[in-house]
C-alpha cells in the first residue's frame, strides 16, 4: 500500500500545472472522521473512558502545504519517515495547548488508548496550525496528523495545488492514476472551494428563510403602521380640518403625523435593540454588533418612513371646509 501511495504521487507530481499534491484519508468538509482516544506517555493513565481523543488523518509529506496550513513549530513529515522509523505525528495548536499548557510539546510522545499491551508511541514532531474540518460555525476539534507512510488506509482522497482551472488537469491526472492501477477509478473531483460551499449548505438555506421570514415580518409591520396611522387620521378629521382652517401649514400636518408615528416606531426600535443585545447569537455576528444594529435600524426606520409618509400625505389634503361641516 505504501509503495502504491508513493508512486501514485510521483506520477500525478509530473503533470503539468500541479504546484503540489498530496493524499489524506480525512480531508475537511467531507462529513467524515476519523478520532482516536490516547494517552500520553509518562503520565497516569486515566480511567477507562476518559481518555482524550481527536480526530485523527494520515496525510502525505506536502498536505500541508498544498493546503496552506502553517507549520508553527517542529517539522513536518519527510521521506525518513518510514514504517521501518520512529512513528511520529503532528498535532494541531488546539491540542498543544490543551494537553501540553506551557509546555514544549515537540519530543513528547502519544500512545493509542486502545492498544494497552502493544502500545505504539507515537513523538510529536511538529505543531501546525488549528484548522476547521466539518462546521465553520463550530469550535475545531482537536487533530492528530499522521504519515500514511507509517498509517496507510485503503482509502485516501488526492489533493492538488494548481495553476489555472484545476478541472482541466483532470483527463491527465486519471491517465496517471490509471497507469498505475488500471482498475482504480477517479470520483468525485471537487475544488476545497465547492467542498467549503457544500458544508455550509445547511447555514445557507437557514440564512434565506430566515431572510424571507424577516422581509415577511417587515411588510406586516409596515402594513400595521399604515394601518394604524391611517385609522388615526380618519378619526382626526375634523381637527385637522379645524387646524388647516386656522391657517396651519400642510408641512406641520405632515410633521406631526410623521412625529405620531415614529414615536410608536421608537418604542419598538427600543425594545428591539434590547432583545437583539440579550438573544442575538449569529454566526460571525454578535448581538453587539454597530454594524448589524446600525443597518437593523436604519432598514426598519426606512420602511416606518414610508409607512408614515402616505396616511401623512393623505391628511395634508384634507378640505378644511369639508372636514367643518362634518
């Protein structure tokens, strides 16, 4: 298996336009995971059950780089390591600061919970940076990188860095994986970009209902408000009336109907900033967000406006002599 992973890659790394290529046999944003309980060596073990874990890859020696993930400290894999090597694997910050706080994890080693009797320890070689591999909107788990030179899988996913559109390279990269196995197909072939897009499906279709709820909400607000300002206007009839007869000017009509209805429109602004502060939790929006409050606001006192200004114009043409002898 792993002179087969090798020489795949030797022979996808000659095709023109791949910058870098990798393998994995865990890539992010495909729902599937791998995690493995451990301990680390030289401290108790603790009790059955209760042991750590993370999620856990076997990668090749450029994963990280042809995915950008910054190496922080250490090394990554080479070509040293081998089966016949030290086993070594590579964690993520989360993790370094979560099992090793203040401490140097490089050198230090982890050994699988499972296998008590014929434990392998596995030394930290290097520290990457964390990296979400599922939900963008929720905390990473921790991650155990590992050389699949040392871990094979029968199953593993390429990954290519390059230059220009990455589909039309995909002919080429079949005629390679093919010269090696006749018999292994190429499925499934998406950028990280539609992969990411994928994974927030579920984020996207809750963002457009709840965008369509809000609209919703809005017109029945604006619609309240007419209603509301309009009915007041028909009951007022006569004092407006009285008033435009006493020489009142239709911009103080309609200053006042406009005021009328913005304090009603005040108390509801008011209220909802409060409520907004104490329950808003959006992804990568808090309830204290200027920007979101500002243009909340600025959107809701816009439709208020509109919602105002026709019952307010309606009144300004109110025949004083009409409106007296009712």
């Amino acid at each position: 298996m792993v002179n087969f992973y090798n020489l795949l890659l030797e022979k996808i790394h000659r095709v023109p336009g791949a910058d870098a290529v990798a393998l994995n046999t865990n890539i992010p944003f495909t729902g599937n995971d791998s995690q493995m309980g451990f301990v680390v060596v030289g401290r108790p073990d603790p009790k059955p059950g209760q042991e750590p874990s993370a999620e856990y890859a076997s990668v090749s020696p450029d994963y990280f780089r042809t995915l950008g993930i910054p190496l922080l400290r250490g090394r990554t894999f080479n070509a040293e390591d081998t089966v016949n090597s030290t086993p070594v694997v590579v964690i993520d910050e989360g993790l370094a600061n979560h099992i090793f706080p203040g401490e140097d994890p490089l050198g230090k080693q982890l050994g699988d919970a499972v296998q008590l009797r014929e434990r392998v320890r596995y030394t930290i070689v290097g520290v990457v940076r964390t990296v979400r591999h599922n939900e963008l909107d929720e905390q990473p788990y921790a991650q155990l990188y590992m050389p699949v030179t040392q871990k094979p899988d029968l199953q593993a996913t390429i990954l290519m860095r390059t230059q220009g559109d990455p589909f039309g390279l995909l002919s080429v990269v079949r005629q390679a994986v093919q010269s090696v196995n006749p018999d292994l197909p190429i499925f499934d072939a998406k950028t990280m970009e539609s992969r990411v897009a994928d994974g927030l499906a579920t984020q996207r279709l809750s963002v457009i209902l709840v965008s369509l709820f809000s609209l919703l909400a809005l017109i029945l607000a604006a619609v309240g408000l007419y209603g509301v300002l309009a009915y007041s206007i028909a009951q007022r009839t006569r004092e407006i009336g009285v008033r435009m007869a006493l020489g009142a000017q239709p911009q103080n009509i309609l200053g006042s109907i406009i005021r009328q209805g913005f304090k009603i429109v005040g108390i509801g602004l008011a209220l909802g900033i409060v409520g907004a502060i104490g329950l808003t939790r959006l992804y990568g929006v808090s309830g204290t967000d200027p920007v979101a409050l500002l243009t909340a606001v600025g959107i809701l006192g816009l439709a208020a406006f509109l919602a105002c200004l026709l019952p307010a114009l309606r009144a300004t043409r109110i025949d004083p002599i009409a409106a007296l002898r009712e």
